[in-house]
C-alpha cells in the first residue's frame, strides 16, 4: 500500500501533497546561506571559503518509487553564499564527458547538453526565476511572473540579467573520445534582480530554492537528471524546493 500510494502521488503530480507523511520526502527542507565579505568573483570558484559550507548532494529526479533516495551514477554536490550584491551558487560534477552544443547567451540549455539549473521563489509570491549555467560559461534567464504563465513567450524573453557565470572542466571539453573528471560551475545572481519585486535576501527572510542536473555523456547508456532537494516529475513543483535562510 505503501508503495501503491507513492506511485499514485508521482502520477497526480505531487503538486500539493507531500510525500514526507509516506517517509519517503521532506518538504521545504531548510538550508542555509553565510553571507561573506570581500568576495571576489574572479576567483570565488576555488576560494577557501566554500570549503567551509554545507555541500548539498543531488540526487536522481523521482520519476518511479525506485529513484526515491536513489544517488547518480556521476554524483553533484551544490553550495549557497551571498553578500551585498550577488546570491552565489556554487556546483560541482563528478562527469566522464564534459560538453555542450550551446554557444551563446540566453538559449534552452536543457537540449543542449550539460547543465546547472537554479530555481529561485519567495515563499509569499507567485514570481520565480530559471537560471542556467554551463561548463562553458554561458548563462540564461528565464522569469515567470506565475507558474499559471509558465510557456509563454514572455517568460523566455531576451533580457540583460548581469548574472555572472564563471566553470573549470577537469577533462577536456566537448571531446567524447577521451573519459573527463568533473566540471565546477559559480553563479552570480545580481540581488538587484532577486529583490526588485520588493523581497530582501536577507536574515529573517526565507526564500525557496532548487538545483538540478542535465548530465549528457556518451560514456553512458541514458541522460541522468538529478537534482537537489530530491523532486517528483516537474522542476517548477516549487512546493517541493528547499527553503532557505540567509544568516550573517
């Protein structure tokens, strides 16, 4: 019965329910972020600092009972800080063929290849972001004033979001003959964009947020989509995504 009312839950879409009353999902998971000073993006991909932070796991997208708690054959693990001016968002990918076909800023990374997604809500509101990074340092935007807007060719307009974007591939890029560490990506997402709705990034305010993974490689046999906190169907089921705290 148990795995019966699992299953009937990822049908439905989860969109309302949670699946913590089953013991299988927690909900809102609360996270933090430190808030750092002197933070210099140039080189904030390897600063000492993010060794002293939580590191999240990914793991699999739901899709069936069994991926439930289920870890990715090439693991993930992401990172939160902020300061003054940027939400920083750190990845790092274990993966045996680092590539992308995209080439410029502002398209559908998903399609492309490998990839880094971060979700971003506030609790309160309807409004959320999608914003990407790849291993070959392009950035995407994407704004959805409601998920009851989500497809509209609004939400995917072309926009100048200075989010910053820098990646380091341990393996060689875009070449499948070879077998590649892993990639790290940062992102810089400007507050000025997170906070002009009237919401703060600040102690006291908590906002929801999600990662997920598009792992394309030609050393496996399928994509592998995983993500952190652990999600049933749709990356937009924002009743699913981690909460966070932004301390000093």
């Amino acid at each position: 019965m148990k795995k019966l009312t699992a299953v009937l839950l990822l049908l439905l879409g989860c969109s309302t329910m949670s699946l913590a009353n089953n013991g299988m999902y927690q909900s809102h998971l609360k996270i933090q972020a430190a808030k750092v000073k002197g933070f210099d993006f140039a080189s904030g991909i390897d600063n000492p600092v993010w060794q002293k932070q939580p590191a999240h796991q990914f793991m699999y997208c739901i899709s069936t009972v069994d991926d439930i708690n289920r870890a990715p054959a090439e693991s993930g693990t992401v990172q939160y800080l902020y300061d003054d001016r940027y939400l920083y968002v750190r990845a790092h990918f274990s993966d045996s063929d680092v590539m992308t076909g995209a080439t410029k800023h502002g398209e559908h990374f998903y399609a492309q290849g490998d990839l880094l997604e971060v979700f971003i809500k506030h609790p309160k509101h309807n409004y959320y972001w999608e914003i990407y990074g790849t291993p070959n340092k392009l950035r995407t935007r994407f704004y959805y004033p409601s998920r009851a807007m989500l497809g509209l060719p609004s939400g995917f307009a072309p926009n100048d979001c200075p989010i910053l974007v820098d990646a380091k591939v341990d393996g060689t890029f875009n070449d499948p003959r070879d077998v590649d560490k892993s990639w790290t990506v940062l992102l810089g997402i400007p507050r000025s964009e997170l906070e002009k709705n009237g919401e703060k990034i600040a102690p006291g305010n908590n906002w929801l947020i999600f990662a997920s993974r598009y792992n394309f490689s030609a050393h496996q046999n399928d994509r592998e989509l995983s993500c952190f906190p652990q999600i049933p169907g749709s990356y937009h089921l924002y009743e699913y995504y981690a909460e966070i705290e932004f301390t000093e």
